[in-house]
C-alpha cells in the first residue's frame, strides 16, 4: 500500500535510531505505528520530512509495524501534495483546516 509518511525524532521511546518514520493521520493506519525502513533512507531526509512510500503492515511477536522495502521508490512530496495525495486515496478529513500545520518541532498534524 502507498501512504505518506514523515521522519521524526523519536522521544521517549525504546529506539536506538536518531531518526524515525511514522505515517501521517487519516489513512486508515495508526500515527503511532512505525515504519521500518532503510537508515541511509531515513538519513537523506531531514525531521519533519514528507515521503511517499510503499509499505506493508507486518507483525513481530503480534506488534503490528509498517515495512518498507529497500527496493521501494521514496518520493518527498509537499504539505499540500500530502493532502491531495490523502483525499483522494482514503477521503477527506471531516475537519479540514488552512493553516500550515506543522508542528514546531518539525513534524505534521496533518
């Protein structure tokens, strides 16, 4: 499946990786899940980076988790290409907002 996705810093949580991917709300998949991918991948983008990325759901020891293969194209889109890209694939949030929504630290709420 194609989704966005953004890189982040992870904060409190058990990774050793200074640089992480998690897919952005409103496609059908938790926030809070984290997508394995390559470390040279994560490093070539900055936090706060959009990307879309094929990825499948797997599960290690029942934990669901998002895995990209090293193989799959990555594109960095814009907020907006995010958007449209969400709308179209899984439908429109049913609060749509104007506002540039990054957070300061970098990352979306989109």
């Amino acid at each position: 499946m194609e989704i966005i996705v953004e890189t982040y810093v992870p904060h409190g949580e058990a990774s050793s990786a200074e640089l992480r991917v998690r897919p952005l709300p409103g496609q059908g998949l938790d926030p809070r899940l984290n997508v394995a991918c390559s470390r040279s991948m994560r490093k070539q983008y900055p936090i706060g980076s959009l990307l879309r990325l094929t990825v499948k759901i797997t599960y290690r020891e029942g934990t669901p988790y998002l895995h990209a293969s090293n193989a799959s194209p990555v594109e960095r889109v814009s907020i907006d290409e995010a958007k449209r890209f969400i709308s179209v694939m899984f439908g429109p949030r049913p609060t749509e907002t104007s506002s540039d929504e990054h957070n300061n630290d970098g990352t979306s709420d989109l």
